[in-house]
C-alpha cells in the first residue's frame, strides 16, 4: 500500500496539477506565512498603541536613514 508520498497527485493529461491541486502534501504554506504575518501586524500595532508617535520622531531625529528605510518598505512592500 502506497503511504501519503507515494500517492499520484491529479494531474491533467499533459502532466500539469489540476486546479486547486499543488502537489504539496505538507499543506497550505500560504495559511501559515498569511498566519505569520497576521500576527506580526498585529504585535507592530499593539506597540505602536504604546508608545508610536514617540518612537517614529526618535528614529526619524536620530537615524534618518533608518527611518527612510522602513517609510520605503512599508509604502512600497516586497
């Protein structure tokens, strides 16, 4: 009996995964970085709550480029 690897995946018949098939018998890894970043965003939130406003005039005083560096990243992502 074949275990959980060796099962065939649905494939078309030019070899190519059906639709809502990834081949990927470790599941949605998708689920688990939407997860990751779910919960990073949610963190960054509640420490911005605490003490944001403060914190954003330091970093843009004293380490500009630094502040420039997260003002880009986070306008223009990955």
């Amino acid at each position: 009996m074949a275990t959980a690897s060796q099962k065939q995946v649905a494939r078309t018949a030019n070899g190519q995964f059906k639709p809502g098939v990834s081949g990927n018998r470790s599941g949605n890894v998708h689920r688990s970085r939407h997860a990751l970043n779910a919960d990073t965003i949610r963190e960054m939130h509640l420490a911005f709550r605490r003490g944001g406003r403060k914190a954003i005039d330091k970093v843009m005083k004293q380490q500009p480029a630094v502040f420039l560096k997260l003002w880009c990243c986070s306008c223009l992502g990955r």
